[in-house]
C-alpha cells in the first residue's frame, strides 16, 4: 500500500507539472480514476472530455455521467468523426489508429481552443502487452500517458479508485463497439448498434462480462467463464438465443473458451511489425 500511495503521489506531481490538462474521458476503469486524479491534482485546470459516436456504448455515457456528476468534474462531450474515415470502416488491423487518431486531432484542437497545455490518456501498464495501435496515434500527437509515467498497473488503478469511492473501480473490462467485428468486416452503425442491443439484452439476463462478437449472420457470444454454467443451462441458452436472434441474426453460438481480452487478436499471429503500429 506504501508503494501505491507513492505511486499516487507521483501521478499528481506528474500531472500538476503538465499545467492545464484535458483528459480523454469514456466512463471506463482508468480514464475515471485519470479524470478523477487530475481534478484533485488541478482543480478547475483539469477538463475531462468524452468523444461520442456511433462507437461509443450508450451505457459508458450513463457511467460517465455519474462519475462526473458525484465527484463534480468539469466536463464536456465532443463529436468524433471517425466513422467518415474509409481507412477506419476498412476495419483492419490498426483500426484502433485511425479511431484514436481522431480522437486526438479533435482533443487537440479543442486544447488549443480553451488554452490548455496537453491532453492526457489513461493507458496502463498491463495494456502494452496487447496489440494496441493507438498508442502509436498517442505518441505521434504528444498526448501524455501518466499511468504509464508513474507505472500503474490495471489492479492498481481498480485500488486506487476503490479508495476513491469511484463506482468505475469494479467495472468490467470494456472496449468500443467497433472491437466486437472481426479484422476486415467493415465498421458501420448498423453492426454497432446490433452489438450494442446484444449485449444490452445479455447483461439483462444476468451476465457481468460479456462480448457479443459479430460474425455477420452468427453472433458469437463470449461469457466470463465463471458465468458459462450457468449459459449452458438449457433453459439459459434459448433464452440467449431468443434475445440475440431477433437483432439481425441468423445463428446465435456461445464461445467455449469463455471472454477473454484481445479475442479478435488471436488471429493477428501472422501480421507483421506489431510493435511498430503500436
């Protein structure tokens, strides 16, 4: 614990060194406690930001709502264009750069607008394991990363957010929408919002973790594994698929292997130079 609250000591002089600061904001685990932090850290000097677009899960803008209403946190939404982007619906395996490329021009223009110094993002240390091309669009606009500076980890930020009384700090792995289509099927509003209806109606019947995976006319639907019991239960699985079914789909399958982060990924073994689209 001693270690951690220095850690947490040095993200405050971290970011009260970076001068006025915006912060990527979604509602998730870490842009919360990153949103939360420098609002103690910079008071008024501290603006969180949350992009909306048709990528951007209904339920994520309730969870940031709260997060900024409780702890009053000076805040807006943008628009994010991302979708007008033929390299983006392309849906390749660095969709994630040209969405967090995006997300960043409009940061930082905004940044320079209200006169802010920089724009900061809530990447952790557990998220340079996986293929993350936005990380790349991050370093090439100067965004900062200062959990990456002071090295927290996932379960440190969960801690730390738990201490804070953030209602973020038990929240699901989550992730936009556009995760959930596989490498080369195209990104478009209608996939997203089957996607998004799907896992609205899973977690309606009771499940915590989940992903629905869009395989054109199959839904492919990813459970935590402690959960897969009881999806299997006969009565559980027509009622899976008299949830999904109606959204477009022809086939409703549920993944053995239960949710896994990076699921999509797994077929990233032959793509070449990860580290250098990071």
């Amino acid at each position: 614990m001693h270690d951690l609250r220095a850690k947490e000591a040095a993200l405050e002089e971290r970011l009260r060194a970076a001068g006025r600061v915006i912060v990527a904001f979604s509602g998730g685990v870490d842009s919360s406690y990153l949103a939360y932090a420098a609002h103690r850290a910079l008071g008024g000097d501290a603006l969180a930001v949350t992009a909306e677009s048709p990528s951007y899960p209904a339920s994520h803008r309730r969870m940031a709502e709260a997060v900024i209403e409780r702890f009053a946190i000076p805040h807006r939404f943008v628009a994010t264009h991302e979708m007008e982007s033929d390299a983006y619906r392309a849906n390749a395996p660095d969709r994630c750069y040209h969405c967090k490329s995006e997300l960043f021009a409009v940061l930082g223009n905004l940044r320079d607008q209200l006169g802010f110094d920089a724009v900061a993002y809530g990447v952790n240390t557990d998220d340079t394991g996986d293929f993350r091309p936005g990380h790349r669009a991050a370093a090439e606009r100067g965004v900062l990363s200062p959990f990456l500076d002071v090295g927290l980890s996932k379960a440190e930020i969960r801690a730390l957010s738990r201490a804070a009384g953030l209602p973020t700090a038990d929240l699901p792995a989550s992730a936009c929408l556009s995760s959930r289509l596989p490498y080369g099927t195209e990104v478009t509003p209608e996939r997203l919002r089957q996607v998004e209806a799907g896992e609205e109606r899973l977690r309606a019947l009771g499940f915590r973790q989940v992903r629905l995976r869009h395989h054109g006319e199959l839904a492919r639907i990813e459970i935590d594994p402690s959960e897969l019991a009881r999806a299997l239960e006969p009565a559980m699985a027509r009622a899976l698929v008299a949830a999904i079914k109606p959204l477009g789909f022809r086939y409703v399958s549920l993944d053995l292997e239960g949710y896994r982060t990076g699921a999509l990924n797994e077929v990233l073994v032959e793509w070449v130079d990860f580290g250098a689209a990071r």
